[in-house]
C-alpha cells in the first residue's frame, strides 16, 4: 500500500462514544481524507506537534465491510525515516475494524459474530483507548 | 505562543472533487471533499477570521489549447472586481509557455496582462500543479480584500 504516488490518508478519530459500555465493539467518530504528499509539514503548519510514528507491516483481509488487520509494529530508530526500523515486539497485532454510516450500530453484533468465530486463535477484545493515554 | 496564522480553504469548481487548504508563504494541502467535514470537528481549535467569505464566479471559455475564466469577485453581497484566469493547457512547465501566455494575454487584456506570477519565483521549471493556481487566486482574493471599497457619491 505503501507505494509513491498514492495519496497519503489523514484519519481523524473522535473519542469513543457514549453508550458504549453495552456495545461489544469500540465506536468512534471517523473521518478519512485522501490528501497531498505534503501532509505532514501542513499538519504541523495548522499546530499539531507529532506524537508518535511506526511502521506496520502485514496483510489486510475484507469480509463484506469487515476489514481485518494482522500486521506487526516496528519502532523507528530514526525520526522520518522508514527505512531504518525494528520490530517492536515478535508478535502479530490482529485488529478487527468496520467504518460505518452513522448510527449503524447493529455492525458491531456482527464483529463479536466473526470474532467468535477467531477463538481460540485470537481472543479479540474491546480496547478502552483513553488507558492507554 | 504563536501569533494568529491565517489558513484559507478553497474550493475551485474546475477540481469538484478537491479541497485546497493553504497559509501564506506556507504548504498548500490538496484533499479530497472530506476535508470540510474535518475542518467543522476542529473548529473548536481555530477562530473564524473575520474576513468574509470571497468567491469569484462567471464564465469559462475554451479557445483552441486556452482556457480562459473570466469571473465577477464579490465578497458577500457586494462586487469587488473581475478576475481573468488564464491556462495554456499542454504544457505543465510554467517557463516553458510564459512567453506564449503573455502573448496571448496582451491580445486581449492589452495593458492589464500582468507580469509573471510570483508564485513561480525561484522553481521556473518544476511542474505546474492545481495548488499554484490556488494560490495565485489567494494572493488576488487578498489584494482585493484589502482594497477600500469605492464610496457611491452623489454629485450635485
């Protein structure tokens, strides 16, 4: 996917949303946006200060509007250059992700659905993104 | 902190599917549509600049390799001006075809045609791109801002 002249895609999540403690899957607001290869110096230009950076490297499966990540993470040991990294750890990340119309909350019956079906392979889980912060 | 940078969003009916965000002297960002979805979620983050919303809009013409557009500029209700947007289509190096625009420019604008966009200043041969072209309008928008509006006078 990583290939020059393609778009870069700016994603913008919004914090989790309320009502989702009952809900089996983590919903946020989402907004995606193709852009210019320019995308990082506009970014800190607007005020943003980069965080963090990796690189992910692995494969992408679809099933219907299910999107199914297994992907491992790498460090980058110099900033901005993707070239020079290390694995952050031997495992594989499995992550599970739908992107929806809004309100369609009914999707997430359907992940806990394939989820089921990945045990005891992988035991996918809720994640609470504001522990990690 | 920093003082206030302003940061322009436009829209240009030749690229419908296209939203140009840009700061002066600084990055133009081409993205797609969604931009302006995004742009409601961080309004909290910016201050609406209390400039008005400036637009120019009118016809556009096709003369053999030209496209000419020409439009009325209006700032709110009001006319500010006239914009001339001139492209020489096959070519996509600015240096190489300037002579030939300015040629062709002075066959109708006469002593209007302006000299060489600045927007061009030290890269004469990188490759055209939309975002010189919104930029050029950005520079125009503001030289018309900040003209004084011609007061109607009444004459006795």
């Amino acid at each position: 996917m990583d290939k020059s002249g393609m778009p870069w895609h700016l994603r913008y999540l919004g914090q989790p949303e309320i009502g989702d403690k009952n809900r089996y899957a983590l919903v946020r607001n989402c907004v995606d946006i193709a852009t210019s290869d320019n995308l990082t110096d506009f970014l800190v230009e607007m005020g943003f200060r980069m965080d963090h950076e990796f690189v992910a490297k692995g494969h992408v499966f679809r099933k219907g509007i299910m999107k199914i990540m297994v992907y491992k993470i790498f460090r980058i040991l110099m900033p901005g250059n993707t070239e020079s990294i290390e694995p952050l750890s031997l495992s594989y990340l499995v992550e599970l992700n739908v992107v929806a119309p809004a309100g369609q909350d009914v999707v997430s019956d359907d992940m806990r659905n394939f989820a089921e079906q990945l045990k005891p392979l992988v035991h996918l889980e809720k994640i609470d993104p504001k522990r990690l912060m | 902190g920093q003082t206030g940078k302003l940061m322009y969003v436009m829209h240009n009916s030749e690229y419908p599917l296209s939203c140009f965000a840009l700061f002066e002297n600084g990055p133009c960002l081409i993205a797609d549509a969604n931009f302006d979805t995004l742009m409601v979620k961080l309004k909290g983050f910016f201050q609406n600049a209390k400039a008005n919303k400036i637009e120019s809009r009118g016809t556009r013409y096709q003369y053999c390799d030209f496209l000419v557009k020409v439009g009325t500029v209006t700032m709110g209700p009001s006319a500010r001006g006239i914009s001339v947007e001139v492209e020489y289509c096959p070519c996509v190096i600015a240096n190489d075809c300037w002579n030939l625009l300015l040629e062709f420019m002075q066959s109708f604008m006469g002593s209007h045609t302006p000299g060489i966009p600045s927007v061009f200043g030290a890269k004469h041969d990188s490759i055209y791109s939309p975002a010189d072209t919104m930029v050029q309008y950005m520079e125009l928008f503001n030289k018309i801002r900040k003209q004084q509006q011609v007061p109607v006078a009444g004459i006795r």
